[in-house]
C-alpha cells in the first residue's frame, strides 16, 4: 500500500488513540506487523506554543519508518505551523483529526466539528499540504450525525485539495463508540476517490478486518481499540489476509509476559511513575478475561512502583499459566 509518496510494508495500520499509541504501544503494533502507526493526537497549537506534555507526545526518536502524526486544530495556519514542525521531527506522513468526538475537542471547533463547516476543514487540510513536503492524510467520520452525512462529498473536497488518503470510521460523531459501524459509507468513499481510502470501525477479530477489505474495497484497514492489549490482533489479520490462516490466540503466560514488557517499555520512556500510572489501563486490557481479573485490577490499581506491578503480574502468572 502506498500513500503519496510513502511505501507502506501492508495495508494493516494501527489507529491513533489518545492515552494508547504512544512509544511502548507502537513499538509492540509494529513487532506484531502493523504496516504503519501513528502518535496519539496533538494539538497544532500546543506544538506551535513548545508545550512539553505535546512535545514529549511527538517523541519519535529510534523509531523506523513509516510513522505518521495526527495532529488537530482549526486555524489554518497553526495547523500548517504545527504539520511542520510534526515533520521536522520525524512525521513521513501527517494525518489531520476531523473525527475526534470528544466534548472538549469539538467545542473549540476541532476534531468532528469541522465536519460541520466543509469550506474551513478544506481551507486546514490545503494550507497543511501547501506547507509540508510529505502526504498529508485526514481522518474523519461518517458525519457530524444521520441528518449531515457528509464524509463522501468530504473526501471528494480532500482530494481537491491534494490530501493524499482518507480514513474513514463509519459512525457519526454523536455515535461516538456506540452502534455498528457503517461500511458502505466507507464503500461511497472508496467509490468517489482515487486516492487511497482506510475503513475503520468494528475490527475486532481476524475477519472483520478480511470482511470489509472486501465489502467495501477500500485500501487499507485502521485497527483501534480491537488491539488494546491485544497487538496480536495485527499479526492475526495479516494472517488471514494473505492465505485464511487463523492464527491461534495468545496464551495466559504469552498475555502476563508481553504485558510486563509493555509496562518496562513504558516506565523507560516515561519514568516510574507517570508510565505505571498510564500502564493501568494497558493491564487492564491484558488480563480481560482472566479468572479473578476485576481483583488483579484493583490491586495493580493500588500499586505505584514497577516492583510492585511486576510481583503482582508474577503472582498472576504463577495461578493462570
């Protein structure tokens, strides 16, 4: 797959997540065989002002390519401001947020609610590929809701302006995360645009991801919150993709061990206690499933030291595995 002028290894991307894709989550998607990842969203203006919260969020250092950035904003120029200085640091590809439902994104005009004014999103998206000279990419969502359906006519008005892919999650921002995801706004799109066109919403397992590479013919499929402690899911699609192999799930001990990596990876990058603070909803996700998990949770809940954590992780190991 390729966006622009950047080769992609598959079509198998991991979607931005704020408080998930950071470093140690991305280093573990591309283990697993993710074609490309992507940094939590940052703020344009945030960037624009030195902010260290955003500037740490844009820490690319060490890692291969390719790596794309979102970033949100609703001021052309800042926006275009922020995609520079997002590819100064490393971006091969900066995706701009339009999706976002999140109340205080939307507010400011950002996120989703650019949905709602097509002139200013189109104004964003061609001052951002007028200012970098890498593939400038958008992320939007079906429609602001089901009386302004908007994402085809959207991405038609992208490609306008020299936007190099779309993505497309099939739910209108006040669906948020709930319902079924519609694919056949994602088919509209793929049928509209000649650039490429990335579903997502509702990956969950190994067919999913083959399902709507199919029904809708898009060119590439994001995986959100399907890999939340569950990278494994990236391998298990590609798996299926290229010869219908079904890939055996992971087993409790292969679920404690990379968890306690993810969480050492997570205290290097971030220190002790800001990376077992943020970990505790990764571990979380590792051990749906487990007998006793809402106990094992609390106790890690209560924990703030990487010993601690990795004891308890043990003792998990020693009565599952």
């Amino acid at each position: 797959m390729k966006i622009g002028s950047v080769q992609l290894k598959n079509n198998v991307l991991a979607a931005p997540m704020a408080g998930v894709t950071d470093k140690a989550f991305r280093i573990l998607a591309r283990e697993a065989g993710c074609g490309m990842v992507y940094t939590e969203m940052v703020s344009a203006k945030a960037l624009t002002y030195g902010n260290r919260k955003t500037s740490e969020i844009l820490d690319l250092s060490g890692e291969p390519s390719p790596l794309a950035v979102q970033i949100f904003g609703s001021d052309p120029q800042v926006v275009a401001e922020g995609a520079d200085i997002a590819v100064k640091a490393g971006a091969d590809i900066v995706d701009i947020n339009m999706g976002c439902p999140a109340p205080k994104i939307v507010r400011n005009g950002e996120g989703a609610a650019l949905m709602l004014d097509m002139d200013l999103a189109l104004e964003v998206a061609g001052a951002v590929v007028e200012r970098v000279d890498v593939p400038v990419t958008v992320k939007m969502r079906k429609g602001w809701d089901q009386q302004s359906v908007n994402s085809v006519e959207m991405s038609v008005g992208m490609e306008g302006v020299g936007v190099s892919g779309i993505t497309v999650h099939g739910r209108t921002r006040d669906q948020f995360y709930a319902g079924r995801a519609d694919w056949d706004i994602i088919k509209e799109v793929k049928r509209a645009v000649g650039i490429p066109v990335i579903g997502n919403g509702d990956i969950w397992k190994p067919q999913d991801a083959r399902d709507m590479l199919e029904y809708t013919q898009c060119d590439g499929i994001m995986v959100g919150r399907g890999a939340m402690g569950n990278p494994w899911l990236f391998e298990q699609i590609l798996s299926y993709i290229r010869d219908g192999s079904l890939l055996p799930e992971p087993t409790p001990k292969e679920r404690i061990l990379l968890a306690g990596r993810h969480l050492r990876l997570a205290v290097k990058f971030k220190g002790e206690k800001k990376g077992v603070m943020e970990m505790r909803k990764h571990l979380a996700w590792y051990l749906k499933g487990f007998p006793g998990a809402s106990g094992w949770r609390n106790k890690i809940n209560q924990t703030d030291s990487l010993e601690a954590v990795e004891e308890l992780l043990g003792e998990i190991l020693q009565v599952t595995a």
